[in-house]
C-alpha cells in the first residue's frame, strides 16, 4: 500500500485544469510544498520533483523567465523567483499558458512563500489555506476566459450576420435603383420616340402643305405669264 505524503494536497477525485503545483528553495534543495488535484499524482509527482532537483543543480539560473520542459505529451510550466524560488505547474491542454504565470504572479504578490514553518521550512497551515483559496479562484478563471471567448466568438458571429445582411440589404436596394433608373430611362426614351415620331409626321404635313400651295401658285403664274406672252404676240 502506497504511503501518502504529507506535503501533498489531494483536493478532489476530479481532474482540474490546474493539476500540479510546487514551490521549491533552489538555494537548499527543499520543496516547501506540494498540490495536487490529479489521479496520476504519484507519476506527475516523480517527474516534476526529478525536474526540481535538476533545476537546483544547474549552475546558471536565469529568474523571472517564462520556461517550458516536455516531458512525453506533458508540458510542464516553471520560473524562478528572486531570492530563491522555483514554481513548477502543470495544467490541462485548454488551460491558458497566460493564466498559469498569471497565477505565480498572484502567489507571490500574496507572499505565499514567506508563510514557512521555520522548523520543517515547509508551508504553514494558514498558507496552505491562502494557496489553495488561490487556486480555486484559478480554476474558475479558467472557465470565465473560456465562457468569454465563447461569447466573443458569438458576438463576433452575429455581427457578421448583421453585416451581411445589411450588405445584401444594400445591393438589393442598388439593384432596385438601378432597376427604376432603367425602366425611367427606357420610358423617356420611348416618350421622346413618340415625340419624335409625331414632330416629323407634322413636319412632313406641314411640308406637303406648302408645296401644294407652291404648285397652285406657280400654275397661276405661269398661266399668267402665258396669256401676257399670247397677248404680245397678237398685238405684234
């Protein structure tokens, strides 16, 4: 039968998306506490304690750094602290990589890390509370990002949708303008056909008149003439 940690918080049978969490002194080697809200909390255990000692030996650290190790399909999230802190997380795949430094930031602004029993130099009770009332808030920010990017999404969709509508709104009013505009044109120009028409035929008739009238006066003319002529030559 496995023995149970004492440094370890088993909170719930159900995975959270934040599943693993140690704080470490990278300057004594010491973890100074563990959570835990996993099933698989032996094996995660393992590896990220393995990741800690191998932190604590490295010769040259670099603080305030966002880093990343992957281990098999597991990434695991750390960053140092000044004076000498180490966090080490792991969260499910849809868990922002925003929010978990989000959550160092937090923990630290809190000053979780200076709440130590000075014999063992592990987390005392009342910051095992803090720390876990820190995480419980992380667990749900989670999910009010992810409702908000849903709604975002949404938002976004039905802006299109009234976008589009008012796009097809409009080319529908431009076709029908464009429709009027043709049939008035159309009309007009069939009105000044008729017009047209109408002003050539009274042209046409206007014309006929004339040249009747031309005719009859030339043939009195002409007959004038005549008679004038056969008169001349009678008279000679």
């Amino acid at each position: 039968m496995e023995e149970k940690d004492d440094n370890l918080d088993d909170l719930t049978e159900n995975e959270t998306p934040i599943r693993y969490l140690l704080i470490g002194d990278i300057s004594t080697n010491k973890i100074i506490t563990e959570f835990s809200s996993t099933v698989n909390a032996a094996q995660i255990k393992k590896e990220i304690n393995q990741i800690f000692a191998k932190i604590c030996k490295t010769s040259s650290k670099k603080y305030n750094e966002r880093n990343k190790i992957t281990s098999k399909d597991t990434i695991y999230y750390f960053t140092l602290v000044k004076p000498n802190y180490i966090f080490i997380i792991l969260v499910s795949d849809e868990y922002s990589e925003e929010l978990v430094f989000e959550l160092i930031d937090k923990i630290n602004e809190e000053k979780i890390t200076t709440m130590i029993n000075e014999e063992t130099q592990e987390l005392n009770p009342n910051g095992r509370v803090e720390l876990k009332n820190i995480i419980d808030l992380y667990q749900k920010k989670n999910e009010e990002e992810n409702d908000k990017e849903i709604i975002n999404d949404k938002n976004k969709k039905n802006n299109s949708d009234i976008n589009l509508k008012i796009d097809e709104n409009k080319i529908k009013n431009i076709n029908e303008l464009q429709s009027q505009s043709t049939e008035e044109i159309e009309d007009l120009q069939t009105k000044t056909d008729v017009f047209l028409m109408t002003n050539q035929k009274r042209k046409c008739n206007y014309i006929r008149s004339i040249k009747i009238w031309k005719d009859k006066k030339f043939w009195v003319y002409l007959l004038s003439v005549l008679l004038i002529i056969l008169m001349i030559v009678i008279i000679i």
